[in-house]
C-alpha cells in the first residue's frame, strides 16, 4: 500500500494507525498539494457486506458534521477492492498517548479537554448522531492544542475489549454505560457518561472499574460502584469531581440532560467561587440498577383479609390478635349438657365406634409413615459447588458429576482472548452449597479472535509487518529469511503461515522469505584481455557476453583485438548472477594515424666501458612511455617507433647513466611532407666527428648545445615546435 495512489490523487505516504476493521494511513493529496489521512477497510472484511455497511455509514455520519472539533471527512471511495475514506490530517497524539505519557493531567487542561469533546458531541447530537464509542483513543490532539474528534458511526470489530450483542451493542467495555451494557436504546447520556469516564482518566490516570473479563467490568458498569476521583486524587477540585459524579450516574435520568449543559457546568466548574463548592448529592435509591440490601417482609396475611400486592408493604401484627378472636369465638357458643346412661341399661353402638376409631388410628399410622417416607427422600442432602474456573471443560465436568452435580446445556462458549481454548473462564454457581443434582451453566472460551492470513507474496515486508503489527502481533513474533532472487529487494517470496489460515495475533510466530535481490560476484577485470579471453572469463563467471555486445573502435593506446573498456560494469563492482555485459575492443589505430621511426644510435659515455641507456618516447598513446634500458659497450642503433594523431607530435628522449643527454621529436605535418624517419646519434667521451666535433649527424639539432642540457632548451626542432603549437 506504502507508495500506491488511491483514485489516481491519494499517493500513500506511511502507516499512521489502524483498529480492527480499518488501516489508516498518512497520505498526500496530490491535487489540492496537502497531507492527509486515509483510512482503508481491512482486506478480509472487503466481502462481508455488514462490514462494507458499518465503514460506509461511518463516513456518511462523519460528512454530515461541520465543526472545529470533529475531524473533516474529505472523500470516499472505493479501487477494486479497496473501500476509503479521506479525512483531515492531525498532526500530533491522541489523547491515549497522552495520558499514558503524562496523566494525572492538572485539572484545568483536562477541563479544557473535555469542553471540546463536548461541544462537538452537542453538534452530533444536534444533527442525531450518537458517538456510541466516546473514549481517549478517539480524541486527537493537535500540536496547536485542538481537541478532534474521530471515528463517528465506526463499527468495531469483537475483541477482547469490545462486546457486541447480536451485531447491535458495538463499544469499548471500559467506556461502555450501563444501558449500553444492557443492549438497550442508547442515547446522548451514553456519550455523556462515556466522557465522564475519560475525564475520569484524565485526572486520576486510571479507569473507574477493572474485571477479568469484558462481562464483568460490563457487569461492574450495572451494579458496582465506582473509586471516587477525590480519592484517588486529592487535587481534583470538588466542582470538578462533582461533574464527573453527574456524568456517571447509572440512572440517566440523572446525568446532565445534554451535552449543552455539561458544557456550561465544565465552563464555570474553576471560577473560584465554585472550586470548593459542597459535594453533589442525588436522591437515595435513585440508581435503580445498583444492587442493595433490601429489608425483610415481616407479619402474615389474616385469612379474613384481602391479600396485598408482592409490592406493598404489610404490617406487623401481634400474635394476640388471633388468640383473642378465638375466645371469644368460644365463648359465643352454646353450653351442652351431658347425661348418664341408665345404670342397668346396655350401652348403644360402642362397636362401631371402636371400629370407627381403630380405622381412623391406621389411617393416621399410615399417613404419617408416608409422610416421613416421603421426607426422606425429599430431603436431598446439600453439597459443595467446586470451583471449576480455570479447568478444561472435559476436567470441569468430571469434577462437577463427582459431586452428583449436572452441567446445564448447551454451555456457553465465547472468544476470550486472555483465556485459552477449551478453558472454562465462569460459571453460574460457584462458592456456594447446592442441593445434589441441581444445574451448573459453565462458559468456556474458545481461545482468541482468530484473524485471516492476508497474502502478502509480491508485496514489500514492510507492508506485511505493517498490518499485522496493527493486529496486535510484535516484532519478535515475526522472522525474516533473506534470500537471493529475480525479485526486487525486500519482496516477499514465501510465508509462513499461508494465505487464508486462521492465528491468534499473541501467540502466532511468522516467517516470510523476502528477496535481498539477484546474487552478485565481483566483475572480473577484462581490459587488456582478447575477445576470447573475455569470453572465457564472463562464462566462467556466470554472466552473459553476446556478439552484438561486443563494440569495436579505434584505439591509439591499444593493440587491435585488444579489450579497451568494459561498460555498465567496472572491475570489482558487485554484478547479479547472469547479468548481460558489453565490451569495447580495439580495432587498432584511426585510419589517418601515422607512424614513424625514431633511429636513435648511442655510444658508451667511455670508451670500452659499459653504460647503461634508458629511452622514453611521447606520442598519441601517451606521455613519457618507457621504452626500454639497455646495457651498451660499443655504439649500438635503436629503432623506436611512435604513433602520431593529427595536429600532434610525437618525440624520443635518451638517458645514459641517469643524465639526459639528448632528444628528437617531429609533427604530424613533418610527416604528411614525406619525412618517414629520423636519427638521433649520441657519441662518447672519446668518439670523434669530422663534421661537428661532437659526433652527432647533421640530424642531431644543434652541435654546440652540451650532452647534458636540458632537452627542451637544446632541441631547436622540439622547442619551436612546441611553442608554436
């Protein structure tokens, strides 16, 4: 992505951040010449419709806003695959940056803050937009102070810091409210109490509740309560706490009732006569969420009364009412009068009255061994919940059925990604006696949200570890093999794991071979050498010499079929493997070069003794090239041949024992007029000649310059040659 341009005009400069479903990056508008920021959906959400729906609305919610305190929404667009949105680029941290390098922030810069964020929260609001996901990671900070908002409308991907119920209730859980908890309606008082957590965390550097797990610190949301943040922090003034309180409390109805009136209390909140004003204070059981004690239901419904409602409260009544009620109930009723049986008479119906109670008295026998049969085996004996947490599900259960306790089905299962898979993170009923055989619900994690394998061979390696740094993985968890290849450098050729594979982003490790190019070898050194040679030495090397790239031309220095100049690469520079080279090679010389022949005849300084001579000659090859030294006993001749260019000349110097002793030299004019050759004679100490006395030929120049001047100021022919070219 890094160097691509979106809509032809967005030319990708660099990673700047990225959640769970969106990369964003730092780009620069090439039309209207200015940075800005361009966020990218993730290219595993590219086909998920309901993803493609969320980004769409985030940036339709986003447009519709035009305020200093909301981030600009530029552009959006889609390449192909790839969905955008253009925004306004911040220079500068976002507010989690912030607090994380410097909170507790002094009461007055968070106060200054929080009046932004709700001020652009009042223009939302006004326009029906509800954040719905309020916490420092979307408040930008600009260098010049200026508080941005970001992210309106944005869905969030499931973590394990986010919870969504049936796709609706989408938010981080350290910031959620109560009736975002809940999956109700949520309004404006969610945003408000959303801000009332981040100036929490503002001023006292920590956040309001903390839980093993994101049901939890939602749960601590409904029922618990807050740390206040004078406690925490003793410099908060109690105006401010005081806004924090209203903010956060679990009844809406009892918040600010928008975020105008937030806005105006944040304003006054640090007048002085506010600071130290006395500690706000709400009506008691107003938070009907929070969990309490509740008073027992005492007394007992008189049989003659109409039975009240489970809600309303029912008087005490003293045990005497009904003793009282029932004496006089029997003194009400009339006397009877018992008399004696005739002393000779017979009793009347004394067997069946025996019969009468004798069946009673089985009954009742019978009625009472049922009864405790019955109790018998209605009393089921109480046994120890065992603490399961933490067990593997199979473990769980075992201990669970051991206790002649029964798992409740289906059980729960959640990604938890500080939990591993098949590891149970709750259950129902824990710490607690139960009677055998009752139901346990356990809930047991299905490991870490598994993200999908991007492709990544063809791209660069930084792109690759770009996004999945951006996953949650770190740079130890991703390893890198160099290797040679046709690829460009730094391509990735190979991964590990492969496109399309599921990995938990904490515990993965990667492995990308990335090409560092084609292999180099040191380029052989091919000047001097024949066509054939060369040949020879770039096969043998791994590279490429073909005809055509074999180039002739004219060369005064060196011979023909000769290596002049090698191009593109020079001896010792690093070559690829199989890399095409070409040669230059001489032809010879021009075809309007001439040569002539110096004949140079030289005597020992004495006679019989041996001297040694030394000739360098200057001609269209060079400057003072050696020709050779000689060790000499008697007079000997000495051809030197030399090469000469139009316009130049060319000359020939003798040194005997170490002293200049003579030169020639002669034009390329000299030559078109037909002269072919000179001589130079030297003689000895002790030669003679008739015509000059010094024993040089008439060639020689001038016969009285001495042997051992200097040869530009005793060759007459050289000398004035040289200066009238």
């Amino acid at each position: 992505m890094i160097g691509h341009q979106l809509g032809g005009r967005y030319e990708i400069i660099t990673r700047i951040g990225g959640g769970g479903m969106a990369l964003v990056y730092k780009a620069h508008d090439i039309l209207l010449n200015r940075n800005v920021a361009v966020k990218v959906l993730r290219q595993q959400f590219v086909h998920d419709e309901e993803f493609i729906r969320r980004f769409r609305r985030e940036a339709q919610s986003a447009a519709s806003l035009s305020h200093p305190n909301v981030v600009s929404v530029y552009d959006v667009g889609q390449e192909e695959d790839t969905h955008y949105i253009v925004m306004e680029y911040i220079e500068g941290h976002n507010l989690n940056e912030i607090i994380i390098e410097r909170a507790p922030l002094q009461a007055d810069e968070a106060v200054r803050i929080a009046m932004q964020i709700c001020d652009a929260l009042e223009h939302a609001h006004q326009n029906h937009i509800i954040h719905r996901d309020i916490k420092p990671h979307n408040i930008l900070i600009g260098k010049n102070g200026r508080v941005k908002v970001t992210d309106f409308g944005i869905a969030r991907a499931v973590t394990s810091s986010t919870i969504t119920q049936t796709g609706s209730v989408v938010g981080s859980v350290h910031y959620f409210s109560p009736e975002h908890a809940k999956g109700v309606s949520t309004g404006e008082k969610s945003d408000l109490y959303s801000l009332g957590i981040v100036l929490y965390q503002m001023l006292t550097s920590k956040l309001p509740f903390f839980g093993e797990s994101p049901i939890s610190v939602a749960l601590k949301h409904l029922q618990e309560e807050f740390e206040e943040p004078r406690k925490v922090n003793p410099h908060i003034p109690q105006s401010v706490e005081n806004v924090i309180l209203r903010a956060m409390r679990k009844n809406p109805s009892e918040r600010y009732q928008s975020a105008r009136e937030m806005l105006t209390d944040l304003d006054t909140c640090l007048k002085p006569n506010r600071i130290n004003e006395p500690k706000v204070t709400f009506g008691s059981g107003s938070d009907l969420d929070e969990t309490r004690v509740m008073p027992a239901i005492r007394g007992e419904l008189l049989p003659s009364e109409p039975q009240q409602s489970a809600q309303s409260y029912i008087s005490p009544v003293s045990s005497a009412a009904p003793l009282e009620r029932r004496a006089a109930a029997a003194s009400s009723e009339p006397e009877v009068e018992w008399k004696d049986e005739k002393p000779n008479g017979k009793p009347k119906g004394w067997k069946r009255t025996t019969t009468i109670v004798g069946v009673t008295l089985v009954a009742l026998a019978l009625i009472i061994w049922g009864f405790f049969a019955l109790l018998d085996k209605l009393d089921v004996p109480d046994v120890d919940v065992p603490y399961v947490v933490g067990k593997s599900e199979d473990e769980a259960r075992a201990m669970l059925e051991a206790k002649g306790l029964r798992v409740k089905e289906p059980i729960i299962h959640e990604f938890m990604g500080d939990v591993p898979q098949g590891v149970v993170f709750d259950q129902d009923k824990q710490n607690m006696q139960v009677k055998e055989g009752s139901w346990i619900q356990l809930s047991v994690s299905d490991g870490a949200v598994l993200e999908k394998m991007t492709d990544y061979k063809g791209k660069q390696i930084q792109e690759a570890k770009d996004d999945l740094i951006a996953l949650g993985v770190t740079e130890e968890q991703i390893a890198v093999e160099p290797v040679f290849s046709d690829e460009d450098s730094g391509v990735v050729i190979n991964q590990t794991p492969e496109f399309g594979s599921e990995f938990d982003p904490k515990t993965a490790t990667f492995t990308f071979m990335v090409s560092k190019g084609r292999e180099t070898i040191p380029m052989p050194n091919l000047i001097g050498h024949t066509v054939a040679e060369a040949k020879d030495m770039v096969k043998a090397n791994g590279l490429t010499l073909e005809d055509d790239d074999i180039l002739e031309e004219p060369s005064y220095s060196i011979s023909k079929g000769l290596v002049i100049d090698q191009d593109q690469f020079k001896p010792n520079d690093p070559v690829p493997k199989g890399s095409k080279i070409s040669i230059r090679v001489s032809s010879g010389p021009p075809k309007d070069a001439k040569s002539h022949t110096f004949n140079v005849t030289i005597s020992p300084a004495e006679a019989g003794k041996t001297s040694e001579i030394r000739i360098v000659y200057t001609d269209a090859r060079g400057k003072d090239i050696e020709w050779g030294k000689r060790q000499i006993q008697d007079t000997q001749s000495f051809p030197v041949e030399v090469m000469l260019a139009p316009n130049t000349d060319a000359s020939v110097t003798v040194y005997r024992d170490g002293q200049f002793v003579d030169n020639r030299s002669i034009t390329y004019e000299d030559l078109v007029q037909g002269s072919d050759s000179s001589s130079l004679t030297i003689p000895g100490t002790g030669d003679t000649d008739t015509d000059t006395g010094t024993g040089t030929t008439e060639e020689t120049g001038n016969p009285d310059q001495p042997a051992d001047a200097d040869p530009e100021e005793s060759n007459d022919n050289g000398g004035a040659q040289d200066e009238q070219q």
